[in-house]
C-alpha cells in the first residue's frame, strides 16, 4: 500500500505502518491479492454536493482521472453542500485508511482540525476548485482558480456598460462563507468601485437555480423595474433568475441585463440566444491535475503549493461562435 511509502516522518512510521495494517483488511485494492492492483492508489474525494452544472463537470472530470484505468480506486462522496457531512466524509476517509484526500471545500473556514488529523495519519491531502484559510502546512496543494480575478472580470464589464448612467445593480451571491463567493464579491466591488454604479441589493442564492429565482423573485417584488442589471456568482443562478424575470414581464438581456460566472452549457446557451450579456468562464475540468498532484505527492515529489487554471470571458458574438465546441 502506498502509505507505507509515504512515511516520511521516520518517527511516526511505526504507527502508521500499524495503523495501514489495520485498514489494509478492509480496503479493496490494498489487501494485496492477486489481480486487486496492490499499486492502487485509494483516493477519497470529499465534494461539496451537486449544486450546478459546474459542479456536474468538476465531479466528471474527477472521476474521469481517478479512474480504475488509471491506477486509482475512488472513493466519492458528495456532502450536499453541507459543511459537517463534507468534514464527516472526510473523517471516514481517515478512518479507511485511504492513500491521499482531496477535497473540494464547501466554506473556506472550519477546516483545521480535520486537516490535522489526516496530517496526524500521514494522509496527504490536496485541495481542488475553493480554498481554505487553514495553514497551507496542512495540505499539499491546491488547484483551482482565481475568483477574484473572476468577480474583478465581471465587475469591469459592468462598468464599461453602465458606469456614468446611475444604474441600479443586484447580486446573486454563491454559498455563504465559500471562498469563490467571497473572493468573487471582493473582486466585483473593487471593479465597480468609485462609479455610479448603485447596489440595490446583495443575497446568496447558493449557487443553485432555485435558489437564484427564489431570491430574483424577490428583488423583483421589491425593486421591479428599477433594476437595470444583475450579477449572478454562477450560471445556474442567472438561469433560475430568467424564470422570474420572465414570470414578471420582462426581457433579460435587454430589460434586464445580465452578467455571470462558469460558462458551462446551459449558461453559454442563454448567452448565445441573447439572454444573458456577459459570462465570465470559470474552469470546472481539474481532475487530471488533481490526479497527477496525488501521484506526484505520493511519489514524494515537490509540487507546487498553488496551480491556478486560466479562465476566458465571453460576450454574446462569442458565445454563438464557440457554443458548438464548449467540451460541457
Ligand atoms: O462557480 C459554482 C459552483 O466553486 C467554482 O461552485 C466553484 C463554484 C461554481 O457551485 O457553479
């Protein structure tokens, strides 16, 4: 099993080599029969639920690269964007004896204890898509991207439309206490800083459809036609939101118009059919990158701390053009 290979800490190896005999009897892929793949590697995937159609892509995409093909058991669960179930998942991970965590996490806070119990079990973990405000000591990596970059992207579009036009705004923001809320709001608001540009209001939707309707239904109860524009975190919020402003008698896109964050397919669609106005890309495919910093780690390679994926913007002209060969 490969965590007898990882014991690096020569004084902590003997628990661990006892610790990994324990689970080694319960663990597929590591009892070392023949045929069950001794070379496994174990993987536990803590992911945060199956909010958006980001999501949907992020969890294809890990499953794709820690597959059985190549070399990995996986062992899924998705916490239904519940922090104590994704730190349960996590602790049952430990428990199992597996290889190497990696987590998707919900909230940037709460995360310390957990990480240094896997760090305690000598279980490497690596972070993918948020991050944590826990000490990077407690984690090998993170691969992800740069939500503040994101916000700050939708945010300059925003003013190059409507600064100097006393235009009234409203937000959609993701999950509470998620780092690409918060760091998509940060970079959002120092955008349209110094402009006209007026908040009418800012609520989380959490990042799912319904929950952007349900909170666009409001804001349409109480603001109605003053609301020039909406920032939406996400796609499927935005796409949630469509439905009420339909329901309500107006047109997005043109009454309303409408900037968001992913580009998955359902959003460059309502984008490319004049919908929507300006989609900020945000790259759900990090599995291969994932999987590649697990073996890398377990390996005992030195890997980078941090590895920020690209991310494109979209106008409606592009979308048309590029909606065809969008890979999700
Ligand atoms: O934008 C949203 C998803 O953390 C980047 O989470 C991710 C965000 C993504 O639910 O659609």
């Amino acid at each position: 099993m490969k965590k007898k290979m990882l014991a690096g800490a020569a004084l902590l190896s003997a628990m661990a080599l006892a610790f990994t005999g324990c689970a080694g009897n319960t663990s597929p892929g590591a009892s070392g029969e023949p045929g069950d793949g001794g070379d496994v590697i174990k993987v536990g995937f803590a992911q945060t639920g199956s909010e958006s159609g980001w999501r949907s892509a992020n969890t294809e995409s890990m499953k794709e690269a820690f597959s059985k093909e190549n070399g990995f058991d996986l062992v899924f669960n998705a916490a239904d964007n519940k922090q104590e179930a994704q730190i349960a998942a996590v602790r049952s991970f430990i428990n199992q004896g597996v290889d190497a965590i990696v987590i998707a996490p919900i909230t940037v806070d709460g995360w310390d204890d957990v990480l240094k119990e896997a760090q305690d079990a000598q279980i490497p973990v690596i972070l993918e898509d948020r991050t944590v405000s826990a000490s990077e000591d407690l984690y090998a990596s993170w691969v992800g991207l740069d939500f503040e970059q994101e916000g700050r992207t939708a945010g300059e579009w925003v003013k190059e439309n409507f600064d100097g036009k006393g235009a009234n705004l409203v937000i959609l923001e993701g999950t509470t206490g998620s780092s690409a809320a918060l760091d998509r709001a940060t970079g959002f608001g120092e955008a349209i800083k110094g402009t006209d540009i007026n908040v009418l209001d800012s609520q989380t939707g959490d990042f799912t459809r319904d929950g952007g309707k349900k909170v666009m239904e409001g804001y349409l109860q109480k603001y109605g036609k003053d609301i020039d524009v909406l920032f939406a975190h996400n796609d499927d919020m935005g796409l949630g939101a469509l439905d009420a402003i339909k329901a309500a008698g107006l047109t997005p896109g043109k009454d309303i118009q409408i900037v968001t964050i992913d580009a998955v397919k359902d959003g460059m669609t309502a984008l490319a059919n004049g919908e929507f106005n300006f989609i900020v890309e945000c790259n759900p495919l990090l599995g291969e990158k994932a999987a590649e910093l697990v073996k890398d780690v377990l390996a005992g390679k030195t890997v980078e701390k941090k590895t920020i994926v690209e991310d494109q913007s979209f106008t409606q002209e592009q979308a048309k053009e590029v909606l065809d060969s969008r890979p999700y």
